[in-house]
C-alpha cells in the first residue's frame, strides 16, 4: 500500500497529501467502473427499479445485523442483500402479478422494516450516515474487499455477458437459445446486490440507484454499438466519480451526492447531443 500512496504522492493534486483521500480517490478508481459496467444492463433490461428495491433491502440486512447482533453489520448487509434480489427474481419469473408491482412490494417492505428496527431503542441514529455515506471514510482494508469485489464481477461478467445481452433483447428470444433465463438473471441480480451492498456505506442509500441508472443512461444517449455503449458507461461513471470527490473536498460538500449531479449532468449533456451522435 505504501508504494501506491508513493505514486499518488507523485500526482500534482494538493489533495492528495491526505491518507484519507488517498484512499477516496482509490476507492472511486475501484468503485465507478463496477457501476458504469452494471449500469448497461440495468439501463438495457429496465431494472432501474429493480435496482433501487436492491438498496433498501439492504438496509434491512444491515438492521438485522445491527439489532440481532449476530453477525455483523455488514455481513449481514451482504447475506441478505443477495437474498433479497434473488428472492424478487424468483418471485418476479413465478408470479402473474407485474413485476414493477412485485418490486415495488419488496422496495416499500424493505426500507419500513430496515427503519423499523434500527428506531427500536433509539438507534437509527448510529446507521444514519449508511443514508448519505461517507467516502472519505474508507479503509485501506475496506480497498482490500473493493478489490475482490471488482476482480469477481469481472470474472462473472466475462463469463455471462453473452447471455446477458440476449436476454436484454428478449427473454422469449433467450429461451429459445437454451439461456436459462431465471439463473443468467438471478446471477446479476447477485452481482448487482452485492456491489450495491458493499458501497453502501460510501455512497449513501439515498443516491446509490443514482449511479446503477446514470452511467448507463448517459452512455446509451450517445453509443452507436455495444462496446461504445460500455466504454462510454464505464468512463461516465469514472468522470464524475473523480470530478465529484474533487469537488466535495474543495467546497466541503457530501461526496457522493455531488457524484451524482455531475452524472446527471453528462446525462443532460449526452441527451442533448443525441441528435447529432445517433443520425
């Protein structure tokens, strides 16, 4: 760790003299493509809601973890988020009832039993900074799991982005292919939750579904093909990712709420310039 502190170090930025943004800027180089890579297929296949139900259900895992105690908080976050998507993907695929119905059941469920427990006995207000997150807080151990995480969704995303890209076409056209439709999206469902669960803390509950929609919504305003589409998400993300943390340090604001107004504003640039890219 100390040798890439050094490199940092040999950066021009003032900012970067302090440990603590140190590791923010690291945490921003690890945390924003992973959002800018599954905002494609969460923008492709419509989950934007989906996506949000997935932050309050992991409120609810951090609750549990918080009042039962036996686990930790964060573990706890992370078990449970999983569960939570694949149950609503199970459900979603089983149920007649429409899906922004189903998800909208779970969404509404999860955050009132997440806030209903961390108000018993007064405690909601040791979680609260999990609403607005605090990425200037992060750990060189906490890189450490943002690493993994990265390396992980990675593999998986090589191994499965064939079949996610079919699927995002038509579901019926992905049968018919042999892709088994409930595992391909009940495995990125997984993946979603758990970087969405592993982030939480950083970015904050409130704005997390943010970053899963933006990247990929600006990208699409402006890609002609799947690689641009991709490249382009993936850069978005990163964009406003530094930009935003460099802001928030010189202006004193939250760091990942100013993350996500300059994501919504390449959002508002690249739709403004779909015309003249898309013709």
């Amino acid at each position: 760790m100390e040798y890439i502190y050094d490199l940092l170090n040999a950066l021009p930025f003032e900012w970067l003299e302090y440990d603590f943004m140190k590791n923010a800027f690291l945490a921003i180089l690890l945390i924003t493509p992973l959002f800018g890579l599954l905002s494609t297929m969460v923008v492709s296949n419509r989950m934007a809601f989906f996506s949000d139900s997935l932050g309050h259900g992991a409120f609810t895992g951090l609750a549990i973890g918080a009042v039962v105690g036996l686990f930790s908080p964060m573990l706890s976050l992370l078990v449970f988020s999983v569960i939570f998507a694949l149950l609503i993907t199970w459900i979603k695929n089983k149920s007649s009832a429409s899906t922004d119905t189903i998800i909208g059941v779970f969404s509404s469920t999860g955050i009132a039993v997440g806030l209903m427990m961390m108000s018993y006995g007064g405690g909601f207000n040791k979680f609260s900074n999990y609403l607005i997150g605090d990425i200037l807080s992060i750990t060189t151990q906490e890189l450490g799991y943002l690493v993994l995480v990265l390396v992980l969704v990675f593999i998986a995303w090589g191994l499965m982005f064939n079949k996610l890209l079919v699927l995002s076409v038509n579901q019926s056209f992905a049968r018919s292919r042999g892709i088994n439709v409930i595992l391909v999206e009940a495995v990125f469902a997984a993946m979603v939750a758990v970087v969405v669960a592993i982030s939480i803390q950083w970015v904050g509950l409130l704005i997390i579904n943010s970053l899963l929609v933006l990247p990929g919504a600006a990208a699409r305003n402006v890609s002609n093909s799947v690689k641009q589409y991709h490249v382009m998400s993936v850069g978005s993300a990163m964009l406003s990712g530094i930009s935003g943390l460099v802001l928030a340090y010189h202006f004193n604001m939250a760091a990942g709420a100013t993350i996500v107004v300059i994501s919504a504003l390449i959002f508002f640039i690249t739709m403004a310039l779909k015309p003249y890219f898309l013709r």
